[in-house]
C-alpha cells in the first residue's frame, strides 16, 4: 500500500442539544445514525456520528453536543465551513424542505464553476450543498423523505478561514498530498487526486478576522483518511520530522487516529479506514443502541443517568 492521504476521513463539530442536532440531521438532511457513543474524555457527553450506510470514510460528520453550551463564534484559526456534495437539479427540493424546517438559507450562488447553496444547522453551524464539476458516483443513504435523485453523497470538502494561508498551504502540500489548483480571490484551493470525491479544501485568508471562538454551531477538528495503520505511523514520522508536534497513535474504537495543530490554529487530524463502525453492531443496526468504550462500561448506569433522552 503506497503512503497516501485519501481525502476527508471525517468532520467533528460541537452542537447544543442533543436531540436537536440528531432531529435535524437524520430527519432534515436524511443522513444515517452511525453511532450513539460517548465523547472520550467526558463520558457525561454524547459522541454522535452521522454518514452514508456503513460510515465510509469522507461521509462522516460527528457532533460532541453539551447541552447548555454557549454559541461558538467562527473565525480565523479554525473550519468554518462543511460542504456536501449533492446532484444536479437537488436544489429545489432542499430549498423546499429548508422552507418547511424552517431552516435559515441562502439562494443559490457560484465559486470555481460550482453551484452551491448555503444554511444553517440549528446551532449555526455553516454548511454547504455543492454540486460538483464531476459526477459524484457515491451511493447516498436515504429515507422515506430523502430519496437517491437528491440525497447528499457525503462531503464535497472544508473551507478553512486563516489570518495568512501560506504555512497551511505548505502542509496540505509538502505532508497531506494537495495541491493547489484554483483561486478567487481570497479562497484558494486545494485538491487531493488521490481520491475523486471529499477531496477539497479551500482556504481563506482574512488577516483583519477575529479569531474564532469554540463553542456549539463551529468545528472542532477534521481528520484525513489513510488505510491502515502502517500509512498513519508513516504519517506521523513524516509530519514529526517536519518540525510540527504530533500526538502517538490514539485508539478511538472506529478508527486509529493522530492529532497535530498545523500553523494556522486548525487541529487536523489523521485517521485510518480500520477497523470500521461494523465492530459492535450489525450493520443493520448501527446507531440503536448506547455504546461505550470499553473504559466506560462498568460506569453504564451512571452515565446513562445523565445523558440526555433522544427519543
């Protein structure tokens, strides 16, 4: 297996209210409950993870929602923008529903010959329908609501906002396999053509912007794929050598992961293909049932306690 980045692994965010951020994804945007787990750190807090059928790698989008939380403020240093890949001709039908969700959008608009329509989660979180120049061949999870002619593919990529793009243009080139290949601008972006799809980053330089601030409706990180766990030590001698601190190898049950801060303030990290989200559930039932880290599960009543109703 050759040492490669393959896109998008995932895109981690901090939401409010439990129950409302997984209303509003599975219902609204008809993506699949993955897994109801809970954050490593904080056993008291849920980790929700939503994507396509079986979680492929570059469809996952997971929330850390602490209820209370107060409003995050997006800025410099951080993502600041999701974007899913949808078909041509969806747009109608998502404005359409965005209407009767009563979901904040905006019309429709154009960048580097793309189409894309931009809303809000019910935190604030920005995101995207994008459709892209090239076919998304991607088979989608759908719902009753939702069907194949207009469901999201998974993502079309991540805008990062930094005071200046050029130490994080060189370790998305020099260390992740991007290169650039457009601008407009202030928005640069990158591609990664190791993979056709959940493939973009673009970056946007706003010196004068406030740095962002953390807290529900922004990002907390985005992980890139690898395969195995062989390409992600590679990974990490390659990105220590470069000078840039790097956590060991973290097992986070779904995926083997490292963590690094790249110069403009996002925290990135790498994550592996194995061993997938089919470990603890059948595939036909993914995301039914509360799972625990292994850790964690002798306390299963404590925290069952004080985690939140979803249903």
């Amino acid at each position: 297996m050759e040492n490669k980045i393959l896109g998008l692994h995932h895109i981690t965010a901090i939401a409010d209210q439990a129950k409302k951020n997984l209303d509003f994804y599975t219902d609204v945007l008809g993506l699949r409950l993955l897994k109801k787990t809970v954050n490593f750190d904080d056993p008291g807090t849920y980790h929700l993870y939503y994507g396509d059928e079986k979680g492929s790698a570059g469809t996952i989008l997971t929330f850390f929602p602490y209820e209370g939380a107060r409003r995050g403020s997006a800025g410099t240093g951080m993502a600041t923008n999701i974007a899913y890949s949808v078909p041509e001709g969806s747009f109608d039908f998502w404005i359409d529903r965005f209407e009767k969700h009563n979901v904040i959008y905006n019309k429709p608009s154009e960048k580097f010959g793309e189409k894309y329509l931009t809303f809000l989660d019910p935190d604030g979180l920005k995101l995207e329908l994008v459709v892209p120049k090239n076919q998304d061949s991607r088979t989608p999870w759908t719902t009753g609501a939702v069907n194949a002619e207009v469901a999201t593919r998974g993502f079309h990529g991540v805008t990062l906002t930094l005071k200046d793009i050029r130490q994080t243009a060189a370790v998305l080139t020099q260390l992740l396999d991007y290169k650039e290949v457009e601008q407009s601008g202030n928005r640069y972006r990158f591609i990664n053509e190791n993979v056709d799809a959940a493939n973009v980053i673009d970056l946007v330089q706003l010196p004068n912007e406030a740095r962002g601030i953390g807290g529900a409706g922004t990002n907390h990180h985005i992980a890139f794929r690898v395969q195995d766990e062989d390409v992600l030590m590679h990974f990490q001698k390659k990105i220590s050598a470069s000078g840039l601190n790097i956590t060991n190898k973290i097992d986070r049950n779904y995926f083997y992961s490292l963590y690094f801060r790249e110069p403009g303030g996002v925290l990135f990290e790498i994550a592996t293909d194995n061993p997938g989200f089919g470990i603890d559930e059948p595939w036909d039932q993914l995301g039914q049932s509360l799972l625990l880290p292994p850790q964690y599960e002798p306390r299963r009543a404590d925290i069952e306690a004080v985690l939140p109703k979803l249903d």
